[in-house]
C-alpha cells in the first residue's frame, strides 16, 4: 500500500487541482481523467519510471513517493453478473489498464488470482454469484486479499463480502458491515416493483432510488480533494460499518435524475447520510466496496475514483505469472479469418437482437430481471472493439478461446434466431434466456479476453 | 473514401464462391461522382463476366431530402444494352448501410444461393429452400431465417427461375421500378435475393453544416407545389390523369414515402376488406402496396377494376413479373379476368414497348409532377426528364419525388455533396457524367 495520511511536504497545493473547491470542479476543470490515467500507463508499460507525488502523475492524491505499476487486473464475469462488468471493461479500456484477465467460477477455483493485483466485481445477482463461487471460491477470495490483493466490488461486488447468514453468501463474510437496506417488512413500492425488493432470508432488501446519485467523498486517501460527485444507483447498499472500516463517501442527495422506487422519506432515511463507498483492511490486502456503480461509463469523477483506489491500495510488488492459459498469436489469413468470423457472427446476432427490442418480453433469471435491451449491451461491447482487431496485424489468444469462440458466436446467434421466431409465434421463451445470456456472457468473455491480450501486444 | 461512403465496392463471384472488397477510390468519386456514374463504370469493368451492379449514390441514406434511392445497373434482358432500375422503399438506404457503396455480382452459383450483406460483411448463402417460392415466401422466409423483420430483400419469383425476360427483382413484397427483365439476370446467375441490413453510420465531413441545411431544405420544401398532395391518387392527377384518381380512390386504406422522402409515392390499396379499416385486418393478406403508377393506370387503360387491377398486380408481384409488360399484354389482348391474367402469366412472352427513356427506368412518369420546372416547351419534356432521371440516380435521390422538386437543383446537390464528402466536384464534372451515363 502506498497511502499515507496527509500529503507530503514536498506535494504542494499547485500540484493538487481540486484543492478545496470540492463539488463538481473536477470535470469543470477541463480535466480529461481517462486521458490522464491512459497516458500514465502507457507510459509505464513501456517500462517507464513514475513515481507517485512526480508532476505526471499530479492528479493522484498525495500520497508517500513509491513507484507506480500497471496492474494485472481480474474482473469477475461469472455466473450471476449482469452486464454491469462491461462498464467495468469500459474504464479500463479507455484508461490503458490494459492488463486485464476475464474471470469466470472455474477460473477463481482454479487459482488464478495468485496471479492477480487487482479483483474486480461489478453488479448481478449477488446469490447466485456466491452460489457459483461455493467454498472454494470464497477461501480463494479470501486468500487473495489477505495475500494483499485489492478487491473493488460495487452493487453485487459489494454486497458479496459484507456480513451475512444467508445460505452461500455466509462463506463470504470478509469485513464487518451490514446492509442498511433492509427491513422486516417489503416497503410500499411506487414503481419497477420487481427491482424495488428482493426477499433476503426472512426480511427484504430494498432499493430505494435508482439512477444517479450525489456523493459526498470523506476525502481520506484516495478519495482526497473531489468533494461531492455523481454516480448511478442500481440496487446496490447503503453500508453500516464497524471501526474497523474507513468510510470514503456518503450519499448525499438525490437529483433530478433520480427515480424514487419507493417514498421518499424512506428513501432519505434508507440512504442520506448513510455510507456509499468504503475502504476496509483485510490481512494484507483491502477491500473497496462501492454501492452505485462507480464503474458506470457516464460519471468520469467517480471512475476517477477507482483509478485512484487501484493505485493507491493495490499489491506492493507484481507477483508476475499469467492466467495459466497457453497463448498464441495469431496473423495473416488465419487472423483476418477469426476475425471476420466473428464479425459475422456478431453482426448477425445484434440484427436479431435489435428487432428483438421491440417485442414485449423480459425474463427472470435468478432474482433478475431481464429486458430484450441487455442483449445488445453484451454485443456492442464487442462490436465496438472489432475494428481494433480487425486493423491489428496481430492477435494474442489462448488455445481454448480460438477453439471456442466462433462456435460460441455461432451459438449465440443460432439461440437469438431461435428465440425470436418463438416469440413471433408467440411461445413461451423464459426456458431459453438463461442459455442465452450464459452464451453472451461467455462469448463476451472470449472475445475481450482476445481484445485485450491484443492491446498488450500492441504495446 | 471517407464520407458519405463506406469506402467499399464488394466483388462477388458467385461461381467460385470468392469475396473480395476494393476501396472506393477517392479519384473515380471524384471523376464518376457516385450512384449510376460508378454503377455504369464497374458495368464496364466487368462487362466481359455479365455483371449485375448494385450501388448507392453520395447523398443514398443521407438526411438529404428525398435521398431513398439504390440502383441495379446490368445488361437488359429486353434490350440487350445496360441499363439502370431503381431500388426504393427502404432497399437503397438499407443498401447504403450493409457498408457497401458498391456491390458487383460476377459468374453463375452451381446451386440455388442468396447474397447477405450485412454490416460490412457478405456471405452466400445456400437458397435451395426458396427455389420455387413465390415472392413473398421467400422474402418471409429469408426476414425469419436471418431473424429479423427490417431485413430488406431483392427477390425473384417463379418468372425468372423460368427465364422469363419480363422477370422482375421485386423489393421485399412489392414490385420495383425493374422494367429491364433484371430478374432474368438474377435467375440465370441462381441467384434467388440479396438480403440487406446494416447498422452502421455515415460519416459527415461538415456534419453540422450539412444536417442543418437538410433541415432547412425540408421546411422549404414542405411549402413546395405538392403540398397537401399524397399518393399515387395524387400522382394520376399530376399527370392528368383524373379518371384514374377517382378509380382507385375507393380502394385507399393508406399511402406511404421510401425512406427520408417527403411524398408518399406508394399506395396500399385494400382489395379483401373495407379500405376505411384502421384496425389490424382479419386477413394476413387484405391488399397490395402499388409501388408503380404507370402500371397500375396500364391495367385500367386495359379495362380492368381497380380491384381487379389490384389483385393483378398483386399476383405480378408474386410470381416477379414485370406488371407494367402484364398490362401491356392485357390491352393487346383485351383479357380483363384477374384469374385469365393470373394463369397466363407464366406463359406471357414476346416484346414489350420501350419508350424513350434513355437507360432509366420509365416507372418513373415521363414529366414533371406538380410543377413544370419553368419548362415553357412541354415538347422538350424528354430531354428534361432523362437528365433529371440522371442527376436522381447519380446522386441517390428518388427518381419520382425528383421530378416534383425542383427545390432539389443540380447546384444545391453539387454543393451538398460537396460539403458532405469535402471534395470539390463541380458542374462540369456532373455534365460530362450526365452525358456518359444519358449516351
């Protein structure tokens, strides 16, 4: 860990450029954070030497100088996440956090985060997640960061750790704060009913707000100098912690964007003042656990903040090693096939999926809620980032995912057809959306594991 | 090319099954300009491989007033020279889309195949299953195979699987401006449909100036001379032809514009229910959308009801015949029994007339619509309306609606264009294309 409380002599004000305007100055400032942080780890992937507190890297919090690093960052994509990791691979993508490693269950199990600075878990179905993790995925997790690893966890990711007795969700009880959303009794819900309440053993967890959120920073650490900020709400908590967790923001109000689920005074009472974003120690390591999604591509101040927290509290020294995975790079005609391939595939699917948006549907998976709309979420993640490959003379992936993908592609589209002539002949298709979204997930999964494997080629 | 382009001309040799993509070269923009200009070159490129050219023109697909239109340039199997037909309703800016401005279709597949194009990528795909559908069932069972219901499709029908030269390349259910026997050229390549999507964008090289001053053209236009005026009633009366209005009146349940087209030049005419119906119809087929006025007003010059003539059409559509020759047959022959016609068309042969149109296709009424252009000499019409066709299909603009806007000048799609693309093509330039493409 780098942090130190206070700023260092030698960081003076005009270095710092929030300084004590807090509010919304950051974004006024005209500063680009995804170019800051972008140029920052280009630079040290090219085995450049930056030190925190040096002036490029000014934008960092005050902090003791110690060397800056790119980290090995694993983002959790497993069964029972939505599609909110995806924001997740957004922030990375645009901030050069290049070195990332797609997760799954198996992948956890298996030991992969040995390998490993940072985890990172976004927002889906926080049971079914633990569920899919078991035992061993829980011990790991907890080796991981007691180890000194960096957990990042918002909504879902940051439910999974908190104290818990539920069934499944018991093995992850890392840190000691509870959800403040809860209650005895299901509330009175206004609207979206089904997102409003889950039943949570004996009592229901509730979400008061949905959409955007102001934040207030308690300006400690990482989280120095930005004062109050936006970021969206998607069911994730409102936290009650113990002493032994550091409180970085707090909800602070609501705005004119944001979409009361149940009454509004339940609503101030469930969430202002409450805590929003915390950073707590485990062994080694340490947890940061986000309620909105700080991850969330729209809200520049708040993915800021996780930059920072990566570098602030990731692992001292790099543990090297790699997924275990045996690679290859593809070029030529080999390459330029997968990739049209794909691109077919892809092209295909998103066809299907757009006119799939307009039929009156939506599934239950889990405890969620499914629109036709999420589909082409997964796709235009990967849609956007074919061109790169396609402009790339070389790709790295590994020997399984060149076996899988295309027939992964293949299937997704296959299952998209399928589903759209059952609901032109209206039946029923709640039996195919699990298999459907598991496919997305895992091509996905397949194809920004390619994509990135490339940019560190590229590099 | 990098506006208003997808930088692509796709070559695809149906016999050996390859693909490949050239760039749309800067410099033939710049000497050919686009849309039938390009078309007419590639046509001479690969004329020794009877080609069957499909493209768009700089302002297909744009914000552009009236910019709906794709074009198929290929060898006519009526007159045995090139010649261009029209691609509208949404099939010219779906085209524009698949991220192809250009698409070249060489060889003959050894078995039954449709081309899919779709966001930049094209495929052949194997069509054994729709060799022998009529028209309709096969533009059904390629939007439901593919999974989607905004896929636009250039289908045959029975006419050219038979090698009928009065074949048609039908636009998903409805006749085209193909008065060529273009669908001939689709048959004998088996070729059954090119299916297009794409969801891609067009980039703008001054997009703000451009947009604006396509809004701008489009308030100035809607004060234009067919204001108020909608559909092919209205266009019968702009051609003088009143009767016809009052004919097919009674049958109108609604009109409908191609893509980004200030007039409705499509009429769908209810046949098997009461046209004043707005509910969803008990019939799944209750009428037909007639996309071709002068073939609908050749079926009442032969006699027949409007619903007759409907119906008729309907079945033209169907089987991918060419109804405007069907009507001409009809008046040759006086036969005015729908069900006589439908059950001759297979066996329907010989030669059709062929006005004086240059190589566009005269589906597009022989002069000026709802405004006279400041043409004092009406005899001069001819000349007038190849060039206006022309200009149409160079840039991409309706060949219908471009008849009725004389809003839309030569000069103010050059200066469109232009700020579009960023190139700097002038008026000399397009005369010199307009006379290539008109000679």
């Amino acid at each position: 860990m780098c942090a130190a409380s206070g700023p260092p002599s030698r960081f003076s004000r005009k270095f710092w450029p929030f300084g004590d305007r807090g509010a919304t100055g950051c974004h006024n400032n005209g500063i680009n954070f995804y170019n800051f942080y972008a140029s920052i780890n280009q630079k040290l992937a090219r085995g450049a030497e930056i030190l925190y507190g040096d002036e490029e890297a000014s934008l960092l919090p005050p902090a003791r100088p110690c060397p800056l690093r790119v980290p090995r960052i694993g983002l959790y994509a497993g069964s029972g996440t939505s599609h909110s990791w995806l924001w997740f691979v957004d922030l990375f993508d645009r901030m050069f956090f290049h070195d990332v490693v797609f997760l799954d269950e198996d992948m956890v199990k298996n030991g992969v985060l040995k390998n490993l600075d940072v985890f990172a878990m976004s927002g889906g179905d926080t049971i079914r997640i633990a569920e899919g993790l078991g035992a061993e995925g829980a011990y790991e997790l907890e080796r991981f960061i007691g180890e000194g690893g960096l957990y990042v966890g918002s909504c879902a990711g940051a439910y999974l750790p908190l104290k818990s007795s539920k069934q499944h969700l018991d093995r992850f009880n890392f840190v000691d704060i509870k959800i403040a959303n809860i209650s005895k009794t299901a509330p009175t819900v206004k609207q979206l009913g089904r997102k409003a309440t889950t039943a949570y053993g004996c009592d229901y967890v509730y979400h008061p707000v949905r959409e955007e959120v102001r934040l207030r920073s308690t300006e400690k650490g990482p989280f120095s100098g930005v004062g109050s900020f936006l970021a969206p709400l998607y069911g994730g908590p409102s936290m009650v912690t113990g002493n032994a967790s550091e409180i970085m923001a707090q909800y602070d109000a609501f705005t004119k964007k944001t979409l009361f689920l149940v009454d509004e005074t339940l609503a101030e009472k469930t969430l202002i003042g409450n805590v929003a974003a915390v950073r707590s120690e485990l062994g080694n390591g340490v947890l940061y656990l986000f309620g909105p999604h700080f991850e969330h591509p729209h809200f520049p101040i708040a993915n800021h903040l996780v930059a920072n927290a990566i570098f602030w509290d990731m692992k001292k020294s790099s543990v090297g090693g790699t997924s275990g995975m045996s690679e290859i790079v593809l070029d030529g005609a080999a390459k330029r096939k997968l990739v049209r391939d794909i691109k077919r595939e892809i092209s295909n699917a998103r066809i299907v999926s757009v006119g799939l948006e307009a039929a009156s549907v939506r599934w239950t998976i889990g405890c969620k809620i499914y629109e036709p709309e999420k589909i082409r979420v997964f796709l235009e993640a990967i849609w956007k980032r074919l061109g790169r490959l396609e402009q790339s003379p070389r790709i790295q992936i590994s020997n399984q995912t060149l076996e899988e993908m295309t027939p992964s592609a293949c299937e997704v589209t296959r299952i998209l057809r399928e589903v759209k002539s059952r609901i032109d002949d209206r039946l029923e298709t709640q039996g195919i959306a699990p298999h459907l979204f598991d496919s997305l997930r895992r091509l996905t999964m397949f194809c920004l594991q390619t994509y990135f494997n490339s940019l560190l080629l590229d590099n | 090319m990098d506006y208003l382009s997808s930088n692509k001309i796709l070559i695809v040799n149906l016999e050996s099954g390859e693909i490949t993509e050239d760039e749309l070269d800067d410099e033939l923009v710049s000497h050919r300009i686009g849309g039938v200009g390009i078309t007419s070159s590639l046509y001479e490129t690969y004329k020794d491989k009877d080609p069957i050219v499909l493209g768009t023109g700089l302002l297909t697909g744009s914000l552009f007033p009236g910019s709906a239109l794709g074009i198929i340039s290929a060898k006519s199997a009526k007159t045995g020279e090139v010649a261009h037909s029209p691609l509208t309703l949404k099939a010219g800016m779906e085209l524009k889309y698949t991220g192809f401005d250009y698409v070249v279709v060489l060889g003959k597949a050894v078995k039954p195949v449709f081309l899919w194009l779709h966001d930049g990528v094209a495929d052949i795909q194997d069509a054994s299953e729709i060799w022998g559908s009529d028209v309709w069932k096969a533009s059904d069972h390629i939007r439901r195979s593919m999974g989607d219901d905004l896929i636009q499709t250039l289908v045959v029908g029975p006419a050219a699987e038979s090698g009928s030269e009065l074949a048609q390349v039908c636009i998903n259910y409805w006749g085209s401006g193909d008065c060529w026997g273009f669908g001939k050229s689709f048959g004998e390549k088996n070729l059954k449909a090119i299916a297009l999507r794409g969801m891609g964008l067009l980039e703008i090289s001054e997009p703000e100036d451009f947009v604006d001053q396509c809004f701008e053209l489009f308030e100035k236009i809607k004060k234009g001379s067919f204001m108020g005026k909608t559909g092919i009633q209205d266009i019968f009366s702009a051609m003088g032809e009143n009767d016809a209005t009052e004919w097919i009146l009674p049958l109108v349940h609604r009109n409908s514009a191609c893509y980004n087209t200030p007039y409705a030049t499509n009429t769908f005419l209810y046949l098997s229910e009461d046209p004043k119906t707005l509910t969803e119809p008990d019939e799944p087929e209750p009428g037909f959308l007639v996309t071709d006025p002068c073939a609908l007003l050749g079926f009442k010059r032969a006699g027949l009801s409007a619903k007759d003539a409907g119906s008729v059409m309907k079945a033209c559509a169907k089987y991918g015949i060419n109804p405007l020759a069907v009507a001409e047959f009809c008046v040759k022959s006086g036969e005015k029994d729908p069900e006589n016609i439908e059950k001759s068309l297979k066996d329907l042969e010989g030669p059709v007339s062929v006005p004086d149109c240059g190589r566009f296709s005269y589906w597009a009424p022989g002069k000026p619509l709802f405004s006279n252009f400041d043409a004092s000499d009406t005899s001069e019409y001819g000349a007038w309306w190849k060039r206006r066709q022309a200009v149409a299909y160079i840039f991409g603009i309706h060949p219908i609606f471009a008849n009725m806007a004389p809003e839309l000048s030569e000069e103010l799609m050059l200066e469109m264009v232009n700020k579009g693309t960023g190139l700097e093509l002038n008026q000399d330039i397009l005369d010199k294309v307009i006379e290539d493409v008109c000679s």
